[in-house]
C-alpha cells in the first residue's frame, strides 16, 4: 500500500482555452487552428452591473489561456472580466493562467508626460499580476517598455510582418513606394517594415497638443508621386491619421494605403477613413470590426488567429516539457 502511494504520480497536463466577450470570433479563429473546443466558461452580470464568471468544467490542473481583447466602449468591463476570470482560474486549482491580450488597454498612458499623470499601463500589469495571471502574449504594444512593467513572462508578438505579406502581394512598383512613419516614434518600426518590403521610409513630423489630436509639420523623406504605407500600431479617433494623409497628399504622394495593428475605430473614425483619400485601411482582427472586408468598404481586416494560436502552442510545449517544477521561461 504504502509503495504503491510512493510510485511517480502520472499526471497528464490539459489545455483549456476559453474566451471573454471582448472577441469571441477571434478566439474561435485561435481554437480552430489549434483544433481545440472553446471550453465552458460562464461571464454574466448581476442586475447592478458586476460581473459574474464561473468555470462550467474543472480546471484543476490544467494550462488556461484566456482570449481577451481590452478595447471597445465597455474597456473597462473587458478589463474586470479577465481579472476575475484569472481569480476563479486560481481559486480553482489551475495550473497556470495565461492572459491573451491581443489589444493590451490603457497601453497609451506608459509614462509621466505631464505631473499629476498616472501610468495606467503599470497599474493595469499590477492588476493582471494581483490576480494571477501567470503570463501575458499579447500583439503589437504602443511602447515596448511595458513589458518591463511585468513581473511575469510576456510574449510580445508583431502583425508587422503580415502586413508586410499582405503588401507584397499587391506587386507594387518598390522602387516607387515609401513606408512612412506617422510619428518620430514609429520611425524604427516603419524602418523594419521598408527594409522587409524593399523600398524607401520616410517620417511625418508632428507635434500634438493634446489628447487625440496631432498637427503634422511636415515629411522627412521622398514620397512625391509614391505610393505610401503608413503604419501604425493603433487607430483610435482617427483625426490624427487622416490629417497626416491630406498633408501627404499636399506634398504629392500617390496611392496611400493605411497599416495598424490595432482599428479601435472610436468616434467617427471609420467614416472618416472611407471619405478620406485613400485606397485602403488595413487592420487585423485583434479588435471586431463589423464593417471591414465588406463590398465597397475601405477598412480591410487580417487575422493574427494563428500567430497567436502559434504562441499559445508554444507556451503549451514549453509548460509540458518543464513539468510541474516550471514552465514560466521565456521563449
């Protein structure tokens, strides 16, 4: 009896992927790839508005992974059910918990730009972590030095190089197309993409004197008769972006195609990209777009459904070969 207790326990380790409501499609994309069950996972809210989860099935044991999306007009609702998801995941006796976090909010506010400011970004990974999560993947954040505000293992993942695979098909003439950077800050980022595509960059100077709003100044580079690629990581009002691309029409630019990861499309943003003069505004799925990819629609919409899916097998692998002592190495 007692040898028998003492034998090596057999303990086989599940995956879980569940969803939240802030992108059920996409994590159904992500579940579909990797030819999983979006398992059972109850979020509703009590009549004042709280939210409610609860695990409909035993996770006890097994690797989580959480598909969320923090954006839209209830933000802040996405970002109270994935903390409490990540709660009853702990409370439950999972093994891990991983947060997937395609659009990571309040990425915007990572620094002190003016006294009196918070830095959200930080707060949320404190949250995130107080919760226990146990890691992050997310796509594409406003500023890499979030992920030194974690504790915990992150994955920071780019769509940069699918935009670059979605360009490369429209055979544009390269030597007549420029990447340009809507900010000096974008500048190394729009350098990758233009050095990935073979053609030139150039970078818009502006100066914003507040929140949602830009001035552009003027374009450091050639892009007379061009056709140019703006790339960003977001697209939220909108404003800033189509007045960047009336001054590059001013300046003579050709066919302008819009690039960012993130189409949050606030306000009367994705009217304002179908009047604008442009050819296309291009996003992935890492937020719904009800509109994009519709006949006579400028907005078109790419899926990062398997980059993700990649990072989470990945993950998966890693945990199962470290065993029960580990698994939280970076890749």
């Amino acid at each position: 009896m007692y040898e028998d207790l003492c034998k090596p326990l057999n303990v086989e380790k599940n995956i879980r992927l569940y969803t939240g409501t802030g992108n059920p499609a996409l994590a159904q994309r992500i579940a579909n790839v990797l030819h999983l069950e979006l398992s059972g996972l109850m979020i509703t809210k009590f009549a004042n508005g709280e939210i409610y989860a609860r695990f409909e099935e035993t996770v006890r044991g097994c690797e989580v992974f959480f598909v969320q999306s923090v954006a839209g007009k209830n933000v802040n609702d996405l970002l109270m059910e994935t903390l409490i998801v990540a709660d009853a995941a702990t409370r439950a006796s999972a093994a891990s918990f991983t947060a997937v976090i395609p659009h990571y909010g309040y990425a915007r506010q990572d620094r002190k730009a003016a006294s009196r400011e918070p830095i959200t970004a930080r707060l949320v990974a404190n949250l995130l972590e107080a919760a226990g999560v146990d890691r992050v993947i997310t796509l594409d954040l406003h500023s890499n030095q979030i992920q030194g505000f974690f504790d915990i293992p992150v994955t920071h993942l780019t769509a940069l190089y699918q935009f670059g695979d979605y360009f490369k098909a429209k055979n544009f003439d390269l030597n007549n197309t420029v990447v340009v950077s809507p900010d000096m800050g974008r500048a190394k980022v729009a350098k990758k993409l233009s050095d990935y595509l073979g053609c030139e960059v150039a970078i818009a100077h502006k100066s914003r004197p507040k929140h949602n709003a830009a001035e552009v100044m003027g374009i450091i580079g050639n892009i007379k008769g061009k056709t140019c690629i703006v790339n960003d990581d977001m697209i939220d009002t909108g404003g800033t972006l189509v007045g960047s691309i009336h001054k590059l029409k001013e300046m003579g630019a050709g066919d302008i195609y819009i690039s960012a990861t993130h189409g949050i499309f606030s306000k009367q943003a994705i009217q304002l990209l179908e009047d604008a003069p442009i050819e296309e505004c291009v996003v992935t799925d890492s937020i719904p777009c009800a509109v994009a990819n519709t006949e006579g629609s400028k907005i078109k919409q790419i899926s990062v459904a398997k980059e993700l899916a990649d990072a989470i097998f990945a993950v998966y692998a890693n945990f199962s070969v470290s065993g029960l002592a580990g698994g939280n190495s970076e890749m």
